[in-house]
C-alpha cells in the first residue's frame, strides 16, 4: 500500500514540473535585443532601429504600435513584424523602427514593453533594453565665422517635351470639342423659328414655316428626322394657336385625347393624328421615307391647315335701290326750291 502511495506521488511531482517548471523555463529562453543602425547623427537625421524577439517556435510576440511622439524621439514609420525560423528550431520575431531626433545631446529609447504568449496561453512581459543615440551639432562652440548660404543641390529634371506635347494635345482637344458645340448651336439657330413679335394669324405662320423647312431641304441632305421633328412642331404651334389644343410637351397618344376632346371635326383630327404617328415612326423607328413621299407629308400639313383654318368672311355688297320709291322722301328737294330753280 506504501509503494502504491509512492507511485501516485511521484506522478504528481511529475505533472507538477511539466506545468510550472517547463514553462518557466521555456520562458527564460525568451530574449528582447533592440539595436541601433548607428549611436551618433546630427539633428533630423533619421536612424533605424531593429527589435529582435527570440523565442520557442510556435509563441506569439505582440509588438505595440508607437506615437509619432516617442518620448524625446519622433516615429517616422513601423514596420510591420515578421517571425522567421532559426538553426535551432527557436525562432525571431523581427521588426524595424525608424526614428529621428530635433536637438543635439545624448538620449535613451524610452521602455518599450512586449507581450509574450507561449503554446499554452499563458501570457508574460518583457521590456526592450534602452539604447543610447547622441546628436552631434554641426556647430562648432568657437565657430563665428559667416558664410554664404550653399547652393541648391542640382537634381535631375526630366526632360519637359512631355509636357508640352501633352498641352499642346490638350488644347487641340479642347479646341475641336468648342468648335462641335459653336458648329451645333449655329444648326440649331439656324433651323430654329425666330423668336421675335408675330403678328400674323397663326394659319399664315404655319404657311410660312411650312415653306421655310421646304427652303432647307434637309430630306436632300439625309436628315429626316430633323425634316419631321420641324413639320410636327410646326403643327403643334399651330394646333395651340389657331385651335386652343395643348400640343407641345405631349406624346402622339396624349395629343390624341386632347385633340379628341376639342372643336376639331373628327375627320379632321384623324388626318392631324395620322401626320403625328407618321413623323414618330420616322424619329423613333429610325424609318428613312423616300424623298417624294416626305414631299407628300408636308403637302398633307398644308391641307391639314386648309382644313382646319378660319373660313374668311365674305362682305355682302348694299342692295341697289330698284324702283323710285324706294329712295326716301325727305332726300327730295323742296316744291318750292324746284319753283325757285324753274323761275331763275
């Protein structure tokens, strides 16, 4: 029963020295080295510094992310760490710090604490030792002595052709892109109505901007969708004017429905919209009609006008008087003015 307690016990010693002592002493195979790439430098110059974690493979080494402001030093960049494996199957966990300095005298790398975590979770911290920089003055104490300010330091210029290849290129683009817009405002003024007081009834506007869209025979330059869009505003213009039917603004199938609900006969608003479905098959079904039957459209816009224009009122001349009485009496002379001419 001795011997069997004597077992159990030294099972337990032994669990007892994996947990405790073997960590414990893995941990002491941990070592922090921070160095310097060199101990002296004038004012800004930049220095590295590399931090070098040994440790078991397999622990993770957690390195803090600094300030600009690191105590008496400014952090110009960190890079990020990276573990690498060793001869003796330890590994280090490396990375590098770039700082500077702003005055001249000797300083020390302010503590810079890391997190060790070994396979078994447990966790510990190790401080990096300090290292020592000094900042030489490039001023001597017994230097007074003036001097003229240096030169600028020649740097290589690259060649500017480039550049001026690529403005010249950039002002002929802007140059043809100008000139596309002047090209297409002047189209568009030039076929545009004018816009100035019209005068006239709205039936003899639509005569005349009939016969000015024949003028620019645009269906000869292969242009139909303008010719159409013309002769269709042209109507509306007149269907809003002459017939009080709202027709700009709205599609042939609105246009249908206003024009329904209007004075217009029916016959006549079946050739209005007829015209209307014509010209949206040509703009939108991208149709291009025969130059004789888009000659026939405009003459069928005419008509349509004809049709549908005031019919002028004829003056009925005054009826001639057919016989002697019917001319007044009180318009005949006197009895006796007529005796008095007799007698003279």
């Amino acid at each position: 029963m001795n011997r069997k307690h004597l077992l159990i016990q030294c099972f337990a010693a032994i669990a007892l020295l994996t947990l405790f002592v073997l960590p414990a002493q893995a941990q002491g195979d941990v070592s922090v080295v921070l160095t310097a790439g060199k101990s002296e430098l004038t004012v800004g110059d930049p220095v590295k510094l590399t931090l070098e974690v040994r440790h078991p493979a397999g622990y993770q080494v957690i390195i803090p992310k600094l300030e600009q402001a690191w105590g008496d030093f400014e952090v110009r960049s960190q890079s990020q760490p990276e573990t690498i494996p060793n001869d003796d199957g330890s590994e280090t966990t490396r990375e590098t710090i770039e700082v500077t300095l702003f005055a001249p005298g000797s300083f020390q790398t302010p503590a810079l604490p890391i997190t060790i975590g070994d396979t078994a979770g447990k966790t510990t911290e190790q401080t990096t030792p300090p290292v020592s920089l000094t900042v030489l003055s490039v001023l001597a104490e017994e230097d007074t002595e003036l001097r003229d300010i240096k030169p600028q330091a020649l740097l290589d210029v690259p060649p500017a052709w480039p550049w001026i290849l690529a403005g010249l290129f950039l002002a002929a683009l802007l140059a043809g892109v100008g000139w596309l817009i002047y090209r297409r405002l002047l189209t568009k003024r030039q076929l545009a109505p004018s816009l100035v007081v019209d005068n006239r009834p709205p039936y003899q506007a639509a005569y005349d901007e009939l016969t000015r869209i024949e003028g620019l025979r645009l269906m000869e330059q292969g242009r139909p969708k303008e010719y159409y869009t013309l002769v269709t505003d042209g109507l509306r213009q007149y269907l809003e004017k002459q017939l009080s039917v709202r027709a700009f603004d709205r599609t042939t199938w609105e246009l249908k429905l206003a024009v329904r609900d209007s004075d217009i006969a029916p016959e006549h608003a079946r050739r209005v919209l007829d015209l209307f479905m014509e010209s949206d098959f040509v703009k939108f079904a991208k149709f291009f009609p025969e130059t004789r039957v888009a000659r026939q459209f405009i003459i069928q816009a005419r008509n349509m006008v004809d049709l549908t224009r005031p019919v002028p009122e004829v003056e009925t001349p005054a009826a001639l008087p057919t016989s002697i009485s019917d001319h007044r009496v009180d318009q005949w002379p006197d009895q006796s003015e007529r005796n008095v001419e007799v007698t003279a």
